[in-house]
C-alpha cells in the first residue's frame, strides 16, 4: 500500500481517540438473553482457528487480520495457525530506535489499523501461533510503559542505540518469550520471511471504505487516529461495501472488518451487535450514505475494534446477520463469536480488507 506521513489530527479527534482508548479490550457487561428472537441460523459459517484471547492489549487489529488469513486458508485445506506475539514484537523492535531519539520518550500507541498488519507481515513474516505464542495475554500498556523507561534511562546515560537495542531485546524475551529463528515445517526450514509470504502474499488483500468526503474509486488515508503509517483505502460506495462482503463470504473469502463498537446496540455477552437504521420510504440509496458522512464527521463513528468476517446468518424474522470471530475469548453467548446486523455493518464500518 502507498504510504504518506501521518498528518496531524485535530484536537476533537484526538479526544474522542482518548476516550475510546480501551474499547477494543473492554467487553461490555450484559445478561445474556434467553429471548428465542435472538436465535440465529448460519447459512454460510467458513472454518476457523480456536478464538483467542487478547487480554489486555491493544491489539484487536492484528488478531483480526491474522484470523482472517486463517480461516482462508483452512478453506483451501491449509491448517494454519498464526502468532499476534510475534507480530506485536516486530512492531516493538521497530519503534525502539524512535523511542530513543524521542526526547520526551513517551510510550508509543500499540493501536493500529489491519492494514498495518499486512505491512508488518510483508516486512517482517510471521510465526506459527505453536512456534512463538509468547506468554499468554501480555498487557501492552505496561510494555509500553516499561520501553519508555527504558529509553529514557538508556538516553541519560548515552549508553548509544545499539545498547538500547540489546536492553529492548532482553526485556522482549523476559516479557514475550525468547523467539525462534526458524520456522519447520513438513521437513523444509523457513525464515521468518520465507514462511510469512507462503502464507500471504503482497497485494493479495484489498481495503475498502466508504465515505463521501474523497471522490468513488479514488485511494485515500482514511483519517482516523488508528491510521498511524497513513495507509490507504479504495473508496467505493456503500452499497458496493456490502455487496463486495457478501460475495466473497458466499464464495468461501473471510472478511477482516473493522468499525465502531460504542453503540448501545453492541453486546459481547449476548454476542449481538444490532441497531435499528430506519430508510426512507422512497428507497434512497443516498440516505445511509449520508448518515455514515455525519456520524463520521461528527465523531460518533470510530475506530474502535476489528473482528474476522466468517460467516452469513439470519434471524427467525429472516433479518441479513455477519457471524465474526472476535478476541475477548469464548465466554460469551456463541464461544466468543458475535452476529452483526447488516444495518449495524452498512451505518457502523469504517473499512473492510477483502481477498482480492
């Protein structure tokens, strides 16, 4: 993907980023319904890896994208299953030399946007989730905290980046786990890199957004906080959003999904996330195109929270539903998986990245 710098955000969206700070680790707390309307019936439900457990990180947006290159290639008949922890310790490693040279050394956001675990992959590779699964739920608050510490002492006592390095490793293996070098597997030994483009290769996923405020079919950094290497998305209609995720649900493609979670509507607990998007009696197309506008504008659409597509669904009123795989773990009403509302999906996506 083309690259820019990320440009500065205004003072509104910086606030609303603070308040949505932990609002892809924070389930909310509901009383799981027994009401027989909210039973589902899966007409599409693709293969998945076990539903992990984020715990207390800020990585929603890597879990997500790696679930999703997963579950495409159980369908092919690959069993594949790939480690966050690994990709989470690339980004570390990538941010130390800044964090050095970073005179208030304050601790760098872990936030981001799937497509930056694409980046990270093509640039990095990945590790099987059995070869480098680290220690189990790492709280990256306190990671960060603690290389901001470190970086700051590393600088008072000009002990020089390369010794900063050496530290910042040392810490990421007491934290995370010593990392392996070499991946084996079926009698062959990959590199990290090697082994990560067998399993995605560059340009084979596309992202896609929607909003009004950039001309259809032109690429744009879509600009939101979360949006850190200032990646871009094909800018389609709405309409073409939804069409593009169905079809390539019903041809056996995994979708990862990234939107807004602060709606009422959405519960973990109950493992629905529903609204109710009332449209004009005409018909209008353009309506729920120009309510996506305002609420993004006005900062009551963000981006809160990604979730791998794997499956369709519908409801006894025959209502369209998306089943996602989350990462708070199972314990929810459907083993950690959740049913989107196709209202809920068309108002509350801010982008989608699809097989291409």
């Amino acid at each position: 993907m083309n690259k820019q710098r990320f440009s500065p955000v205004t003072f509104a969206t910086i606030l609303a980023a603070l308040l949505l700070l932990q609002a892809c680790t924070r389930p909310q707390k509901h009383v799981p319904s027994t009401d027989e309307k909210t039973a589902f019936v899966d007409e599409v439900r693709l293969p998945a890896t076990p539903v992990k457990q984020q715990g207390k990180s800020e990585l929603c947006w890597i879990y997500a994208m790696l679930a999703t290159i997963e579950t495409e290639h159980l369908v092919r008949g690959d069993s594949v299953n790939l480690s966050p922890t690994y990709l989470l310790r690339c980004l570390l490693d990538e941010q130390a030399p800044q964090l050095y040279f970073d005179r208030n050394h304050s601790p760098r956001s872990l936030r981001g946007m799937s497509t930056m675990t694409l980046d990270l992959l093509s640039r990095h590779g990945v590790h099987p989730y059995d070869y480098y699964h680290g220690h189990e739920h790492p709280n990256t608050h306190v990671l960060a905290r603690r290389l901001a510490q470190l970086a700051r002492a590393s600088a008072a006592q000009r002990t020089g980046l390369k010794a900063y390095q050496d530290k910042v490793g040392q810490l990421l293996d007491d934290e995370l786990g010593f990392m392996p070098r070499y991946v084996h597997m079926l009698g062959a030994e990959y590199t990290s890199l090697e082994f990560g483009h067998s399993v995605c290769m560059d340009d084979e996923y596309e992202a896609l957004t929607s909003f009004t405020h950039h001309p259809w079919g032109e690429r744009f950094a879509l600009e939101v906080p979360d949006n850190q290497w200032g990646d871009e998305f094909l800018n389609v209609p709405v309409d073409t959003l939804m069409a593009r995720i169905d079809r390539s649900l019903q041809q056996g493609h995994p979708v990862c999904w990234e939107g807004d979670i602060s709606e009422t509507g959405f519960s973990f607990a109950e493992g629905v996330a529903d609204l109710a998007l009332e449209v004009p009696n005409d018909g209008s197309k353009q309506h729920v195109q120009l309510l996506r506008q305002q609420q993004f504008e006005r900062l009551q659409t963000t981006d809160d929270h990604c979730m791998a597509l794997v499956g369709l669904a519908h409801d006894r009123q025959g209502r369209r539903f998306y089943l996602a795989k989350n990462s708070w773990g199972r314990h929810n009403r459907y083993g950690g998986y959740m049913y989107l509302s196709a209202d809920y999906v068309r108002l509350k996506t801010l982008c989608i990245v699809v097989k291409r």
